[in-house]
C-alpha cells in the first residue's frame, strides 16, 4: 500500500489507527474487537521539514468496527480539529 499524505490548510494529517485490545500472549492481535484511532497533525517549514506536531486522540466510547471507519473519523476529526470547531481542542501551538 502506497502512503499518501493528507493535506488540509497547509497542515499534513496522518491518521492512527490500532486495534482495541493489545497483542495477546500468543503475539496476535483481535481485529474483531475493533479499532481505536487518533490522528497527527504536522506543520512543515518552507525547507521541507517538520517544524511541528501533535497527536490528537478521537474521543470514542466505543471501538471503530472497522480500521476504514477509524481511519475516516481520524480524518474528520483533524478537519474539525484544525477549523477550530472541537471545543477545549487546539492546534494553535503548530
């Protein structure tokens, strides 16, 4: 798969995603248990680098049923994020 970076209003996202429950004894995860996701939202300079970033978790009471569903809502979340809609949330500091 072929990464691709996100932009939105000069901000780079990448999205989060990982499965609810940790790797089990037997080192395999539980995809059937669901996804949690958070997002990283970054800030390059006019050279290319990474001048800041931040890792937002998404507030969800209730794992993603699948990593599509996580990885959209990660996405919609740095959108609203970076618009300034999601109250006592800031990028203002990138």
């Amino acid at each position: 798969m072929e990464d691709i970076t996100r932009t939105y209003r000069g901000l780079e996202i990448y999205p989060l995603v990982y499965p609810r429950t940790p790797r089990g004894a037997v080192g395999s995860y539980d995809y059937g248990s669901g996804f949690d996701a958070a997002v990283r939202i970054c800030r390059r300079g006019t050279n290319d680098t990474l001048t800041a970033s931040r890792v937002f978790r998404i507030p969800q009471l209730t794992p993603f049923r699948a990593a599509g569903e996580a990885r959209r809502a990660s996405t919609n979340y740095a959108e609203s994020l970076i618009d300034g809609q999601i109250d006592g949330k800031s990028i203002g500091d990138l």
